[in-house]
C-alpha cells in the first residue's frame, strides 16, 4: 500500500512541477512584443501570374508580355508559389481557370522585390484559393499601365507548359 501512495505522490509532485513551468512560460510569453503581420499570416516572396492565352507570352524570347500582367479592370491576379512543387503550382492555376473555363498556357513567375519596384501592392484575396493574391494600386494611366505591366515582365521568368 505504500508504494502505490508513493507513487501518486511522485506523480502529484511531477504533476505541480510541470503547471508550475507552463506557468511560468506563459508569462515569459505574455511579455513577449508579437509582429501583427508575422503572426497573421505566412512569409511569402515568390508569385506567379498564370497565363491563359499563348498571344501573352513569347516563347522565343521566354518572356511574357505586357498584355500577361495588365489590370483588369484595376487589380491584376497571382498566388503565392512559395514551396510548392511545379505540379501542385500548375493544379491551383488549373482551378483558378476553371472560372475561365481554360487551363494555363503558361506562367509568369516573379518575386514581391518586382511588385515593390513596379510600386504595386499586393493583396491577399483568399476567396478562390488561399494562395490567390491581386495586385493593385496600378495607375490609371495606360502608358503608365503598360509602362509598370513592362516592368513585371522584365523581372520574371517564364514557365510554358
């Protein structure tokens, strides 16, 4: 009989210990300063811009053309690429298409440095896919459209399927 008590002592005390270091961690985090947009969301860098006509793109040149990146209506589309393999990229652009009734033709990959360049920004739109992303604030201008969709094309790589 004692050492079944001896036992749940040592469990009682092992038991106390443990609350008392998660205790203790919470209050060490509580006091820890929280990144609201490091907390909110994933760290993203890479983008694609699926490409559903073959007149938008340049296979000779492996570029994409303007047309591939202008806003339509004031906000162009993307998804975030990071880490995802090259299949599971082309099966979300095979989903965003279905709206289109097309399948990508090919891709336009690039980096949030070339939006920031190109003085766009970028925002999240998860309703299609959690990885979908529009790019705005473009300006009103068409040449300045063209100059800024110009822009992006130069700084990304084309993918053909």
């Amino acid at each position: 009989m004692l050492v079944g008590s001896g036992r749940k002592a040592g469990f009682m005390g092992l038991s106390n210990w443990l609350r008392a270091v998660l205790n203790r961690l919470c209050e060490v985090l509580k006091r820890q300063p929280v990144d609201e947009e490091l907390s909110s969301s994933p760290q993203y860098s890479l983008l694609a811009r699926f490409i559903f006509q073959k007149s938008q793109f340049s296979k000779s040149a492996a570029k994409p053309k303007p047309g591939a990146f202008l806003p339509a209506p004031s906000k162009t589309s993307a998804i975030w690429r990071d880490g995802l393999p090259e299949l599971d990229i082309w099966n979300i652009g095979d989903f965003l298409g279905k709206a289109r009734g097309k399948q990508p033709v090919a891709r336009a990959d690039f980096d949030s440095k070339a939006v920031s360049e190109a003085e766009l920004e970028i925002e999240s739109d998860p309703k299609p896919h959690p990885r979908h992303v529009n790019l705005s604030k473009w300006p009103i201008d068409k040449d300045a459209q063209k100059s800024t969709a110009l822009l992006l094309c130069a700084r990304s790589t084309l993918i053909v399927r």
